[in-house]
C-alpha cells in the first residue's frame, strides 16, 4: 500500500494529509465529506513528493440525495488538476442518471469538449454507499464499481493529449 486513510482523526478533524484544492471539505466520524456552491466542483486531493505511476486507488462513496455526482482522481497533477475522474452520477443528475463516467480532465474544471472517455449505465444508485476503484497499468484504465468491472480502455491520446503518466489521488 502506498497510502491508506480510514478518516479517523484525533487532532479535530483536520483534513490533512489531504488538501482541499476546491470547495469546502471536513472530515468527521470517519467520513470525509466535500461540499461546493451549485456548479462548482469541490475536491481534496493528495500529491505524493514522488507520483505515482502504476497503482490502484480505491474509495466508498456516497452520494446525498439531490447531488450532481461524486467519484474520486487519479495521476492527480496538483498543480493543474489535470487527472483521470471517475464519477457516478445518481437518479435525476443533470450529468446523467445512474452513470458511471471516466473523465480525462484538463483542469481542475476543464474537460474539455465535456465528452467522457467512456460511460455506462448503473442500477438505481440510491443514497447507500458504493466501492469505486482506478486501476492504472501504463495507459490503460480500469474503473471499478461494487467490484465489478466496468470500465476498461487504453489513452491512446484521448482529445488529442497524452496520456497523463503519473500523479496522486483525488476525491
């Protein structure tokens, strides 16, 4: 393992090792939980001195009745926010109901033509929580969800931009 956080805090529930990179983010009860203002992203991400190149990132998440969406990062550039996203969007989202999406980001805002890698249908993904997981092997992409794969494909310069190498994580 090259990183693991259960969210349990002794110091008051700081957020680090994390840093919110937007949006407003705590972490009580064991639960890190994000938060941002309607058409804002919010997100908390972590940038290893050393990137990480070839790993797998793994997260439950949970998704409050009424939100856009929510999914975690991976080859987060910390500087840019440019990262692979993987995000599931519940019953009734303007992004798209019950999807599961592989973003390649440019930005922490920036997706470019707003065309996901891939996307695939989902049963009812209610407000309970779920496992997400990105797989990293080189340039091919690996998106879990509930420990089934979903997703599998290869950045063979996907929006006409190299593959992003290496990075941290986000949420």
């Amino acid at each position: 393992a090259l990183f693991s956080d259960d969210f349990t805090r002794t110091s008051g529930g700081t957020l680090s090792p994390w840093v919110a990179s937007m949006g407003t983010w705590t972490v009580t009860g064991g639960v890190m939980m994000g938060t941002g203002s309607a058409n804002q992203y919010s997100y908390a991400s972590i940038s290893p001195t050393t990137q990480w190149t070839d790993y797998t990132l793994q997260g439950r998440i949970q998704i409050p009745a009424g939100s856009f969406g929510g999914g975690i990062g991976g080859r987060v550039d910390a500087a840019t926010g440019a990262h692979y996203g993987a995000w599931v969007y519940p019953a009734g989202s303007p992004g798209g109901s019950n999807q599961l999406k592989l973003w390649k980001f440019r930005s922490w805002t920036d997706i470019g033509a707003g065309v996901p890698m891939q996307q695939v249908s989902l049963p009812d993904v209610g407000t309970g929580w779920h496992t997400l997981q990105l797989t990293f092997l080189g340039n091919r992409i690996l998106v879990y969800y509930d420990g089934n794969l979903m997703i599998d494909l290869t950045d063979n310069n996907y929006d006409s931009r190299a593959p992003h190498a290496s990075g941290g994580i986000s949420a």
